[in-house]
C-alpha cells in the first residue's frame, strides 16, 4: 500500500458496432460492440487491493483496476481529443465516439440507493437501471406475496376446521338426544343445557390445542437448530396463535349444534 507503480493502460476513444450469430442458433444475430483504444504510460499511487472474487471485474485478462472518476475522466477526454474517429479502423464494422456502455455506482445507505434509482429512472427512460435496491424490492414483493398465498391457505384450512367440528359436534349432540331430554325434564334450564355441552366441546379444544402444541415444539427445535432462529420466540409466538385457533375454532363450530339441540323439547326428544 502506498507504493508507485507504473504500468500500461488501455484508454478507449472509439467504437464499433456489429452482429453476430447465435452460437445456438445461426438463424439469429444479436449486436456486439467493442472498443478501440490505445495503449499509454501511467504512473499510480496503490491504495487498495481488491479481492479475487469482486463481482466487477470486466477484464478478461483479470488485470483490471480503479482510479478515482476526474483522474479516469482527464485520461479519457485527452485519448478522445488526440485520436480521430474519421479513420476507419476495422473494415466492415460500423464506429462512432466512445460513450459508456454502463456506470457503476455505490451509495452510502439503501435508502440513499432507493432515491438515486428513482433519480436516473425518471431523468431519461433511455437508461436501464440495475440495483440492489431493485432486488431488495422484487424479494419483498415475492415474500409478501407468499405471505399471502401462505394466509390464503390458512384461512381454508381454519374454515374446513370449522366446517369438519360443526359436523362432529351436531352428530356427537344427536347422540346425546336423550340425555338432554332427561336433564330438560329434572328441571335443568336451556342455558344449563348449553353450558355441559359448551364444556363438553371444550374438550376437543384442548385435544386440538394439545395436538398443534406437540407439532410447534418438533417445528420450533427443528429451525432452532438448522437455522439458528431463537426457540423461546417461535414458542410463545405459535403458543398465543395455537391457544387463538384451537379454543377460538371450537367454539364457533360448536355454537350452532348446541343451539339447535338446547331448543329441543323434552317431551319431543323423549318421544323420539
């Protein structure tokens, strides 16, 4: 670090423009551009290496390096100015002055990255933008959009519950016709009535709950240990939904068939 060091670099002035064919397919032809430059003498001070792996290296050679936007802009508009672009250099190639093909730019905070997208997006709709910020964006659609999908599936499956204990609490309620006839006709009140089967259905709460209990704490210790996410969180999290869904979904299933059966007449239901 902070060593001189001098070198050759390649500063280009021009351009051309061609097609080629598809390796894939010799029916199609895309564009192509390259540079033409020349080669000039440059003395630097390092300040920095970079590592083997940075994702910006356009050199295919794997000589590439950085230099601070004026100096880079001096060497350029100076190799501009000293070569003409009149003379044609390749044969058969279209050329014109060169102009940068892409610009990569680093903000200092997301927030910063989110308004200079915005920024160059409305100043021209000839420039095509890539950020970070972008993909940041476009996985937050995704995840909200799975969230979605993921409530959408909860929600049929809570009202499939709902529907499935309805069902099982009226044919459970059939069979205890005759008990809810002899408990009407010794003298217990309609609301008696519906308070021994609201605690009876209670009791498929209390399996439902047991049951998602069981299921949460494997989940829980299953991503506690593959992705480090903290245990305690996940529990008391999934335990105040659990005890929400169980309790909440049986009650409501259980609503109706208690109401129907605690109108019933003893006499009828002794009867039958």
């Amino acid at each position: 670090m902070g060593k001189q060091v001098a070198f050759e670099v390649y500063i280009p002035y021009a351009q051309y423009l061609s097609e080629s064919e598809l390796p894939t397919n010799n029916k199609k032809k895309v564009a192509i551009d390259g540079n033409i430059y020349v080669q000039q003498p440059l003395a630097a001070t390092i300040t920095g290496v970079y590592a083997s792996n940075y994702p910006y290296d356009r050199s295919e050679q794997g000589n590439a390096f950085f230099m601070d936007d004026a100096s880079m802009t001096t060497l350029l508009h100076s190799a501009i100015r000293a070569n003409t672009t009149s003379d044609q250099i390749f044969q058969g190639f279209k050329q014109q002055p060169f102009g940068y093909s892409a610009l990569r730019l680093q903000a200092k905070s997301y927030n910063d990255m989110v308004s200079m997208t915005k920024t160059i997006k409305s100043s021209s709709g000839f420039y095509s933008v890539s950020s970070v910020a972008q993909n940041v964006a476009s996985l937050n659609a995704t995840v909200q959009k799975a969230k979605n999908g993921t409530r959408q599936i909860a929600l049929l499956f809570i009202m499939a519950s709902m529907i499935a204990l309805t069902i099982l609490f009226s044919m459970n309620n059939r069979q205890r016709l005759r008990e809810v006839g002899i408990l009407k006709a010794v003298g217990f009140t309609t609301k008696d009535v519906r308070r021994i089967l609201f605690w009876n259905a209670m009791k498929y709460g209390c399996y439902c709950f047991g049951g998602a209990a069981l299921l949460i704490v494997v989940a829980a210790t299953i991503m506690a240990l593959r992705l480090g996410v903290h245990f305690i969180a996940i529990i008391l999290a999934a335990f105040i939904t659990n005890l929400a869904l169980s309790f909440g979904v049986t009650i409501f299933a259980s609503l109706w068939p208690i109401r129907l059966i605690s109108r019933k007449d003893p006499i009828d239901i002794i009867k039958a």
